[in-house]
C-alpha cells in the first residue's frame, strides 16, 4: 500500500474534475514595491501544468 506524500498534499488542492491546483510564490515579502495589480494576480490560485501534474498525482494514490 503506497503512503500519501504529505509535502505534496499540503501544497496542492484537487478539484472535482481532477485538476490540481496551487498557490502562487510571492507574497510573502517585498509588497510595496509590487504592483496593485502584480499582488491581485499573485492571490489567485493557479492550476498546475500538465506536464507536472503526473508526478504530482503519483504523491496523492487516495486523493485528498
């Protein structure tokens, strides 16, 4: 029985159609000199590529 990679599940989120979801870097520091924009875009959660998505779902055998 495979374990479920918790560094991989505490930093991703599946949706219901199977995609994954992450946050995106830079906010945790150096936002004054970003832009109003910059930091509304960096809020938002991403979805992951493809080509990554793979790997990642290997880490996650049951689901989340």
């Amino acid at each position: 029985m495979q374990k479920t990679k918790k560094s991989i599940a505490k930093r991703f989120k599946l949706t219901g159609t199977g995609k994954l979801v992450r946050r995106s870097p830079g906010m945790r520091h150096h936002l004054h000199q970003k832009t109003t924009k910059q930091k509304r875009s960096l809020s938002q959660d991403k979805l992951v590529s493809e080509g990554r998505k793979a790997d990642l779902i290997r880490g996650l055998p049951h689901g989340l």
